[in-house]
C-alpha cells in the first residue's frame, strides 16, 4: 500500500454540524458511510499571473489550480462524539475560527517520543519580545539543544522521530495539526484516528515536557470576547487595580517628547490608561473594538515628528481571574496561565531581595522633558556613584555592532544598577537581557580590562577589580513606576522574565535585588 501525508485536525467537542465547522457551504464529493464524508471547494483553473506579468506570454496550455478537499470522520467514545478533519491541498483556511481543537496534535507527538527525539521547533517568546522563530538541528536532541526558555517560551509546533510501531517509527510533526507519512487511506483510517485520540488523550508528556501545560496562547474567539468584555466592564468602571497600559517594545525614551492618542490634542509624558478613556466619546458604550481604533503616537522631543504608533489595544495589559482561571493580555494577545506555575512565579518574585539603596523619586521638576539619562546623573551624583552612560560602550566578543554599556550606575559598594522605565513585558524584558549580557562580559578578562581602561580615563578606577569575583557585585534592577511600593509592580510575564534571569545571574555567582523607583510624574 502507497504511504499518504495525513493531515489531521480534531474539531472541539460539541461541534458536530457543518455549519458550524466551516466558514461557507462545501460540496460533498463523495460520502463513503454516513460518519465519513468528504467535501470540496471547486477549483478554478487560471493561468499564473506571472505568466503574463514577467515573461509576457500568453499561453492557454499553462493553467494553476488549488485542490481543497476535507474528509470529516465521526468517530464516538464513551457516547462522547468527537469529528476528525483531514486536509488535502489548500483546504486549512476554511475552517472557522476557533472550532479546531489547540495542542492537539502537539499532544500527540509529546505522548508519543522520548525527550532526546526531537528534531525541530517553532516557539513563541511571551516574556519578552512576541518573537517567533524556527529552530531544526541536523540529528534528534533534547529541549535544551534548541536554546528553548521553558519559563517563557510557548511551542507551538515539534517535528520528532517517534518509535511507536503503530505510526510506523516515523517523523511526525503536531502543533494544532498532526501530520504523519503513513501506510493509510480512506480503507484504514477510523482505526489511526481511533490511536491518534488515544494518545492526545494521555499524560505521559508531564514525564518531560509538563512545562508545556504552564502558559498557553488563548485561541478561542468565544473566550477572547468574553475576556476583552470583561476587561472593557473594569474600565468602565474606573476599575484598574489590575489593568493598566504601557510602550509596547523598545523605545530610546531620551527621544521621545511624549505620547498623543488620537481625538486627544494634549502630549502626555507616559501612556496611562486614566488619560486614554479620556479619548472615548461615551465611556458606557466602549468596546474593545474602539480601543483597537485608537491609534496613540510617540512623538520625537527633536521635531515633533512620530516616532513610533500602535493602537491603544495593543498597548493594554490585564492580569485578571475570569472562571478561577487566570489570564494575561499582553502585546494584544490573551493567555491562560497555569494556576500552579502562576503561583510558583509570584512566589519566588516576592522573595526576591528588595535593595536598601536610597534612590530619588523620578520627578521632572516642571522640565518638559525629563529622561532616564538625566535621572542617572541626578541619581549619580547624590549617591556619589559613577554615571556609567558617559564612559560608553564597549565592544564584546568581536564586531563594532556587538557593544555593551556595563549598567547605568555603578557605585563605590560594587552594585550595578539597572535603570529602566515600567512598560509591557516586552520593555522589562530588554531590561533583564541587558543586566544578564552585561553580567556575563564581566567575567571576561580582556573586556574587563578595555573596560577598567576607559573607567580610569573618566577618573572612575577601582570600580571594577582587576581580580573580578562575581560574588562581591550586586546586580539592582531599578524600575520606575507609577507605584509608591518597595517592591516593583510589574505584569505576571515580566515577573515569568525576571525568574529566568534571576536564575541565570545566580549561578554565574552574582547576587541580585530589585528596587522600586517611585515616577511622581505618573
């Protein structure tokens, strides 16, 4: 018998009628027994484009055409009716959204492959920076040969080699899909489908992978309506305990003026969500929908000009409880935490050692624009400590582009200071990086040395030994916010960040603390 590649999609429980599978009526193309039918999109042929387009040819013997097949198998466990989709040609994108069943043929491939069989990856960072990425290496490893952060990254899909003899000890791949080469067709399938659901069914994946269950992408568009109406009913009601708004990435905020939202002609110096409502005509009628349509701009302190623009969706971050479960909006996107990861997090952030340095409250004094670059020299010279932006940055590990700047203070007690304005998750997490890069050239001799060279030439030797001991440097993360706590507020994937880099910096043999930098401006 021909092997085929399968493709198989598992419809959520409680879909069962057509219409409510797909986006536009199919037509059967053939039904095989009343639980096995399959449907098509009619194609039609065309010639390429590029036919005619590039080479300038007309030629009516060169045609193109799109198959899209589906072939719905019912299946019914225990009196539970579940339906299998399987895909061929361009059929995935007439599915609605939300009716296929997430992980499952992720699932699968978990239960069924050893934690060194794994060949390739596709990951979502959600404690930083929303990046997406592929990584394939050349023979099977384990999670950790893929440069994989189980306390950030999601996956979202796996290519592994499996030795399970029913499918074949073959290579399989399973994120929403469960895709396989195999030795099936329309004669045999019921009972593949039949062990495909018996494996995305068990648990044995918590022997290896049980990380995989701590965040998850929230892909269900009933229950992301449900959460964006449940954080719209908080705004309304002046109800921001636990929602707020921040820069959603990156930005040089020396550069920047302030920010504008539209149908507001005031400039403000951050992103508060108290002054983006003020944009909403009728409060009592706000949807998510006009968040998503308020677009806010950063504007340059040079000329005016914008700088950066997002939509004032993109910029909201929630933490909120909704069905004794716990979610986060971060970056415009909703996940479901784990109540059990999301309460070890919090643990171990609230032990994290607060530092006893007396800092100075952010405050502008009525300047119109007030930067972090001039809080540190203020913060500098009141602690008589080394203003570290003004020795510059210095080159580590070859390349021009490759430059490090050690922190922004570093004080005569061996502390590193770390100074960053609060923001999404995104933002703190450039933050972190920056403290673990920097923390990890320092144990290098001959950048310590280019280093030490230009601190001397600033008249700030003996900052740094020449008998570097991580040990005897403390790393102090600073954060400006809002809040007049000790211990800085930040959003829970920050606080998922903050655990990877605290950990990371422990056993290079730093210590570490965190301080709240009151922002009397906000």
């Amino acid at each position: 018998m021909a092997k085929n590649k399968l493709s198989i999609y598992l419809i959520k429980e409680g879909i069962l009628e057509n219409s409510n599978i797909f986006k536009n009526e199919l037509t059967e193309l053939r039904e095989f027994n009343e639980n096995k039918i399959a449907y098509y999109v009619r194609s039609n042929s065309h010639q390429p484009t590029w036919l005619n387009n590039f080479f300038d040819i007309t030629d009516a013997t060169l045609f193109q055409a799109n198959a899209k097949v589906v072939l719905l198998v019912k299946r019914i466990y225990r009196e539970n009716t579940r339906i299998f989709a399987l895909t061929f040609g361009y059929a995935k994108p007439l599915f609605k959204e939300g009716v296929l069943e997430e992980q499952f043929g992720l699932k699968i491939v978990l239960n069924t492959v050893d934690a060194n069989e794994l060949r390739k990856i596709s990951k979502l960072n959600i404690g930083g920076n929303q990046k997406q990425s592929q990584e394939q290496i050349p023979k099977t490893g384990k999670i950790s040969d893929f440069g994989f952060n189980v306390y950030s990254d999601l996956m979202r899909n796996v290519t592994a080699l499996t030795k399970d003899e029913f499918f074949e000890k073959a290579i399989i791949t399973g994120g929403d899909i469960f895709s396989i080469t195999a030795d099936k067709n329309i004669h045999n399938i019921e009972e593949f489908l039949d062990y495909c659901y018996e494996k995305y069914n068990e648990t044995t994946y918590k022997n290896n992978f049980e990380w995989i269950d701590n965040i998850k992408a929230v892909k269900s568009k009933e229950l992301i309506e449900n959460l964006d109406n449940y954080v719209i009913e908080k705004i309304k009601t002046n109800a921001f305990e636990n929602i707020w708004m921040a820069v959603p990435e990156v930005i040089s905020w020396e550069q920047i003026k302030g920010f504008k939202c539209t149908g507001l002609r005031e400039i403000f110096d951050d992103i508060k969500i108290e002054n983006i409502i003020e944009a909403i005509d009728n409060l009592d009628e706000l949807t998510m929908d006009k968040f998503k349509n308020k677009t806010i701009r950063a504007i340059s302190a040079e000329n005016d000009t914008e700088l950066f623009s997002w939509s004032a969706q993109k910029c909201l971050i929630a933490e909120i409880e909704y069905d004794s479960k716990s979610y986060c909006l971060n970056n415009g996107k909703w996940y479901q935490v784990n109540n059990d990861f999301e309460a070890v997090v919090k643990r171990e952030y609230d032990g994290l050692t607060i530092s006893e340095l007396n800092l100075p409250e952010y405050f502008a004094n009525g300047a119109d624009v007030y930067t972090e670059n001039e809080y540190n020299e203020n913060l500098a010279t009141s602690i008589n400590a080394a203003l570290i932006h003004k020795v510059g940055e210095i080159s580590y590990g070859g390349g021009a582009g490759n430059k490090i700047e050690v922190c922004d203070i570093l004080t005569n007690n061996k502390e590193l200071l770390h100074i960053k304005k609060a923001g999404s998750s995104s933002v703190l997490s450039h933050l972190f990086n920056q403290a673990t890069v920097s923390a990890e050239a320092l144990l290098d001799n001959e950048f310590r040395q280019k280093y030490n060279q230009k601190l001397t030439e600033k008249g700030m030797a003996d900052y740094i030994d020449n008998d570097f001991k991580p040990s005897n440097y403390t790393i102090v993360l600073g954060i400006i916010s809002k809040y007049n706590e000790a211990r800085p507020r930040i959003p829970f994937f920050s606080k998922v960040a903050i655990r990877y880099t605290v950990k990371t910096l422990l056993n290079l043999g730093y210590r570490i603390e965190i301080k709240n930098i009151h922002n009397l401006e906000a």
